[in-house]
C-alpha cells in the first residue's frame, strides 16, 4: 500500500464495531417505527448506531466528509467521504431477520477505496479495500469465475423494488439464469464477493445502499456499476448491477438494455 493511500480498514473496523453495538442492542425489542418521507421505515436503532459512527470520524478524521443514511452530508468537498449506512435492511431489522447489515464506502476523489458489509448477527465482516482484495473473518475472499448468463446464479432483495419497466427487464434476464433468489438485502452482495452468488441486480438504491458493497465486491474482483455501465458515485440514478466477471457483465447488461 502507498503511502498516498493509508489503510483505513482499522477506522472502518472501528465504526462497524460502533454500530453493531447499538444495533444488538435493540435487535428483537419492541421498536417504534417511524416511517420517513420516502416511505421507508426508520427506527431509534438507525439513527443511534449512525450517531456511534458519527462520533468516531469526527474523532480521528475531523477532515473528512460523511455522507449518512440518517443524518444527511457534512464537507461532501473534502478529499474523503465516509458513506455510512448503519442498518442496511431496516425492514429485515424491524421484522427480526438477521439479513441486515452496517455498509461502510470511502471514496476518495470519485473513486470507492474501501467497502464493508458488517453482518452483526451472522458476525461475518466482509472488507475490501482497492489494490488489497476482499476479505471475511480475514480470510481471503473472490468472486467466482462465471461468465455465462445461463449458468449465472442472481438475486435481488424484492420484487417490489422494481417499477413495472425495470421489473420486465430483471426478469428477463433473472429467467434466463440457472437460479435466481430473492431476499438478503445487503447481503447479496457479500454473496457475491464471496463466490457463492454471480449476478446481484437492484434499483431503487442510494449512495449509501451500494458504494460499500461497491468497494467490497471490486477488490474481489466483480465489476459493479450502473445499468448503463457508469461506475457508481454519490450522483448514480440507483440503478445496480453486479457480476462475478466483465463478461457476465456485458452479457447481463445487453439482456436488461434488450
């Protein structure tokens, strides 16, 4: 690692500890649920754990940027943005599914350095940090090798992320593949850095839903990017798609385009 780019894994192993503390704390309690304008629902958990997170980077970066789910952005200027999401799967959370996650991208300029995908029940820590490749547990982690639609294995959280459009080209592609599952939330993408799943395809996301997923699954070794091939940055339509290798890519991408 150059000395341009320090590890950060440590600050980012110290903010999902942060949030995972919080989130236990009140996984499987009787929760109020506040819905937010988007209509998704939010609770006390959300915003304590992003608070814990909060805490930290001002502590030991005070210079860099965050961009949070609960909170909203402070110096999205700075050179480094943080871009936290403390429970990736709220409504996994609220309906006492352990599928939820803390999600943590860094980017740096416009480029994701660093993504985690933190399952605090599972207790699997998944971390991928650019030119250091992907890890669980610290054991190292890759995609698979698949290049084939036909053999592809591809999930989505829900069908009810769709609108009716997008929903026909997913499921287009999604029959054309040897499997496909639905449910997991963020952790389809770990899934999928892990080898195990080959195509993840969502819309619907922000920011802080896909650039930790995006650090993690490109240092092992996937592509991630918009529907139209456009990497993923704070400005992306929220369109996903990611694969196991520019092949599958490509041929995943013609078949939505289709």
């Amino acid at each position: 690692m150059s000395s341009s780019t320090p590890d950060l894994s440590p600050i980012a192993e110290a903010l999902a500890d942060a949030a995972a503390a919080v989130a236990l704390h009140y996984f499987r309690t009787p929760l109020d649920i506040i819905t937010k304008a988007d209509e998704s629902p939010v609770t006390l958990a959300d915003r304590a754990a992003e608070t814990a997170m909060r805490e930290i980077l001002g502590a030991r970066v005070p210079a860099d940027g965050i961009y949070g789910e609960e909170h909203g952005p402070e110096r999205l200027d700075a050179e480094r943005i943080w871009v936290l999401d403390p429970i990736d799967g709220t409504r996994s959370f609220i309906t006492g599914s352990p599928l939820w996650g803390t999600l943590i991208g860094v980017l740096q300029g416009e480029r994701v350095v660093l993504g985690v995908i933190d399952m605090p029940v599972l207790k699997e820590r998944w971390i991928g940090q650019a030119g250091q490749g992907a890890t669980r547990d610290g054991q190292p982690v890759r995609v698979s090798g698949c290049t084939e639609v036909a053999k592809a294995r591809i999930v989505t959280t829900s069908p009810d992320i769709f609108a009716p459009a997008d929903w026909q080209a997913f499921d287009r592609l999604s029959r054309q593949c040897a499997m496909r599952r639905f449910g997991g939330d963020c952790y389809g993408y770990a899934q999928l850095a892990g080898g195990t799943i080959d195509l993840v395809v969502e819309t619907g996301l922000q920011p802080y839903d896909c650039l930790g997923p995006a650090g993690l699954i490109e240092a092992a070794g996937g592509v991630i990017t918009d529907w139209q091939g456009q990497p993923l940055g704070l400005k992306s339509d929220g369109k996903v798609i990611a694969a196991a290798t520019p092949e599958l890519h490509r041929q995943a991408m013609a078949v939505l385009a289709a």
